[in-house]
C-alpha cells in the first residue's frame, strides 16, 4: 500500500494536505482503530473519537439530534502520564472538574500488536511534550502539617493530592509533623541524594522550616540547591504557593509541582542576638506585622483576619519609631520598572540564574559547604562600611519581600522575582490621612499599589531594623513571630531552588506590562 493509500484509509485525515503536511501529520497522530485518533498539537494532545458521542446523556425525549463533540484536548500541562502496556496505550490525565479542582481522569485504547513499534516512539514523544523542561518521576518528601487546614491536611492530600502524584508515577514518602520545629529536624536529618523535592502540605510556616533545616546542614548550599523546597497549600497563609503556582487550591498546586521546573531562589540570613536563620518570603515591622500576629486568637476568620486586624490599627494611625538602614540598589520606581522590564524578557539556563557575578560572591571557607559567609557581618557588628542609621519617627509599616503574593488577591512585592539577587522593601509613613491609607489597602489587589505616592518601593540587598519607643511589639519573619529586638537582614542570591509554573517569574501580572509594555 503506498503512502497515500494508508493516509487515505484514514477517515480522520485531511485530503487538502501535501505530502511533507501528510508525513507530520503521519508523526503526531495514532490513529486507535477507525473509529478515534490521538494527534500531538501545538500545545495540546487531540483525541478524536466517535464514541465520544455515544457516551454523551440521550437528550430531551430522544427526538433533537444529539450535537455532542467527537474531539477532546487535553492540554499538555496536564497530562501526568503515558504508557504502553500489554495490550492497550493508558494516558492518566489532570481533569478540571471546577474552576480550581482537577481530578486523576484516564483514556486507554487498544493497541495492534504490528504497531506497537511506532506507539511506543509516538508517547515518547508524548512524555517530550507534556513534561518539556520539568523533570520526571520526582522523587518526593511529603511533610503533613496535621493541624494545617484548621486539621484537614491529612484528608486534603489522601482526596486531592496523593492521586495525582501516583498518576505521574511519583516516587513518594509521607511523614506527619508531630511538633511546631519538627520540619527542621527531618531536614537537616534528610539524605539529600534520595530525593528532588520537599513538598509541605500545610502554609507557609513548614517550608520556613524546611529551609532552616536544611541550612543546618553541614553541606547546606548544595542541600539547598539540589532539594527543591515547595507548598502544597493547606493552610491560612499559602504565599509561597500563590507566587509560584498562582493558586491555592490542593489539586492543581499537586499538578503545578508534578510539571514544576526548577528555579533558583534568593533566601534572606537574618540576624537576631546569637542566632542566624533563613527567610525565604518576608519580614515585617509595623502595621503588617501586627495584622498577622496580633490576630492568631481570629483564625476562625481565615484570611479576613488580616483585614480586620490592618482596619483596627488603620483607624488608631498606629506608628512604630525605629531606627533604620538600608543597602539600597534600586531606588526609583522608574528604575525598578526598566529592571522588571529587563528581568521579564531575558531567560537565561538555571545555572546562569543561579550564578553569582565574581565580585558579588560571599567569602567561603573551602572546608566547609555551609552557608555562605555574611558580607554585611551580623547584627552584633558595626554597622557595615556605606550603611547610615537613619531615624524613622513616623514608620507606619516596615515590609521586606521576596515573593510577589502574600494572600490570595494581594502582590504587595509586584516588582519581585525569584532570583533578581534583590530583596523588595516598602515602608510607608504612619501618620498619613486614614482615607489614604484606606485606598492604599485596596490599591494592594487593583495592582496599583506599586505606584501609589505614598509608598516608598526600594530593591535592596540587605537592612538593619532597630525598633524604639515599645517594650514589646510584633516582629515577623515569613508569618512566624521572633523576638521584638533589633535584626539585620542580607540576601543571599540564587541560594535556595523551588519548583515554578516557568522557571523564570512570579505568577500574576507584574510591573513589567503596567509600566513600560512589551
């Protein structure tokens, strides 16, 4: 049979197309019996199939023709897995079955025994396109927060999330939290060559432990970068989740770190009296702080609690004298708009993200992989050589970023990327009208927040925060609360790795399209 003869014997081909149209065509798609195909798109897997229609409910009386389609795309980014077994090629799928809900869905189709040659190179080529530059067959530590969900993490990741990790043919190992710091413990303990990802199902305090523990290590930077340290959205915050995945909900997050690619991320040392930790989100003085820590007896609220906490202290223009000093790189708005521009359209190789220029490299002592030595010294030492210790009489909120979301509808850190080697400062006055700092807080979720005149938005690479006039206050260093006295703070570039939706930037709309376009 010639080539033409076989194309035509196909009752899904196009007869319009020529002969190098016939032989692509020929590449991506499988044709299952006479009766439904499978064709590699352009960003999608196209199943054609007629007995789509005899699946489909009888409609009203059974006397208007049935209009139901015989195609079905299924996107890339969600299919998990692809399989030639004995008989059959087995596709397991992510369905949306809600707006924010997927769920393990399956096609399987039987295979003649002279084609199954060509079906094992075509879902080769399958695997190629729904994983690109992801790695597969993760290898996964789970950690279970078993009080995160208000106690329904474990049910969360037995209904929402195991499924699709299985489906993906993910190597997995589950192990529960059983006390606040017992993450730290089982990551500084972890053997780093057994896995690829810690996976936290909880918000975001598991993951700031996960990160301390593994800065504990005695090779902590290649701990840090190998081990990719990711969210699966389980709690009141899900930061982390939202900057990356661009949501919360359990099922698609699990989706978003199975095709998740591996992206450098700065991590922040913070200094407080003897002790050094990591941040890999924010830290906060003021206003937003307070929000947060000073309404843990509203967690019944569930995220309106920081909204009732910021009115309370809004409508008393509650200020916070400090002392403050500030390593700043970018200064200006219009500065920091030209950076998101350049940072937005130029994407480099992981290892060219995560490489540090020669001058900017922290010192290392060679016997040691630990983490890196801090330039600025701690905040025990003078005050680091081009630093001036400013008075801040009237600081209404003190907030330092790393990731573009803090809530679900609010990127305070709009200018943010995973790993620019910058941290984003805003500070803002406490003293000014409460009509301003009304439409300040609603600013946050319009995405005009950035350029509001009030708020002073600076890309820095390292402060130091003296707080004065309180005996006691709320410090919070990535939603945990730490002692009310002084700390400095120091960015650490590329030393941390998560799993990203592109590798590149944060989800959402950035500054980049708001301020100097494409």
């Amino acid at each position: 049979m010639s080539t033409g003869d076989a194309i035509n014997s196909n009752p899904f081909a196009d007869p319009t197309l020529h002969d190098d149209e016939h032989n692509f065509v020929q590449d991506s798609t499988l044709s299952v019996g006479r009766n439904a195909s499978l064709t590699l798109g352009t960003d999608s897997l196209i199943v054609l199939d007629e007995g789509f229609t005899r699946k489909e409910p009888i409609n009203c009386c059974g006397l208007i023709p049935n209009k139901s389609k015989t195609t079905k795309a299924i996107p890339f980014f969600n299919i998990l897995w692809a399989e030639l077994s004995e008989f059959d090629i087995v596709i397991h799928y992510a369905q949306l079955v809600s707006k924010d809900v997927v769920r393990v869905a399956v096609i399987q189709y039987l295979v003649e025994k002279p084609e199954r040659t060509r079906v094992t190179t075509w879902v080769s080529k399958l695997l190629d396109r729904a994983y690109g530059e992801s790695q597969r067959n993760k290898r996964i530590k789970v950690l279970i927060n078993p009080y995160g969900g208000k106690g329904s993490a474990q049910k969360w990741y037995t209904r929402d999330i195991e499924p699709i990790f299985t489906a993906a043919r993910c190597a997995v190992d589950v192990e529960r939290t059983q006390f606040q710091g017992h993450a730290v413990e089982i990551a500084e303990k972890l053997d780093t060559d057994a896995y690829d990802v810690i996976a936290s199902c909880s918000g975001d305090g598991l993951p700031h432990e996960v990160f301390n523990g593994l800065g504990k290590k005695r090779d902590a930077q290649r701990a840090l970068s190998d081990i990719a340290v990711v969210q699966l959205p389980c709690g009141s915050g899900n930061a982390m989740s939202w900057s990356l995945n661009g949501t919360d909900s359990n099922s698609m997050a699990a989706l978003c770190i199975v095709k998740g690619i591996r992206t450098p991320l700065d991590l922040v040392s913070i200094t407080q009296g003897e002790r050094r930790t990591l941040s890999f989100l924010s830290q906060s003085l003021g206003i937003v702080a307070e929000s947060d820590l000073g309404t843990e007896n509203l967690r019944w609220l569930g995220s309106a609690r920081f909204t009732y906490g910021f009115l309370v202290r809004l409508l008393r223009k509650t200020i916070y004298p400090c002392d403050l000093a500030v390593k700043v790189e970018i200064g200006t708005k219009a500065e920091i708009k030209q950076h998101c521009h350049t940072q937005y359209h130029s994407r480099l190789s992981m290892e060219e993200r995560r490489r540090v220029p020669e001058q900017s490299k922290p010192s290392r002592s060679p016997e040691s992989e630990g983490l890196p030595a801090l330039k600025y010294g701690t905040i025990a030492d003078d005050l680091p050589i081009g630093w001036n210790l400013v008075p801040y009489e009237n600081l209404g909120n003190f907030y330092a970023g790393n990731m573009k979301y803090m809530a679900p509808d609010s990127p305070f850190f709009s200018a943010a990327f995973p790993n620019d080697g910058y941290l984003d400062l805003v500070t803002i006055d406490g003293d000014i009208r409460r009509s301003k700092a009304v439409k300040l807080m609603l600013s946050v979720e319009s995405g005009k927040f950035f350029d509001m005149p009030e708020v002073l938005y600076r890309k820095i690479t390292g402060y130091r925060i003296i707080p004065r006039g309180q005996k006691d206050g709320y410090i919070s260093i990535d939603g945990e609360r730490v002692p009310f006295a002084p700390f400095q703070a120091e960015v650490h570039h590329g030393l941390g790795t998560v799993l990203s939706k592109n590798g590149h930037v944060y989800e959402g709309e950035g500054i980049s399209s708001s301020g100097l376009g494409e």
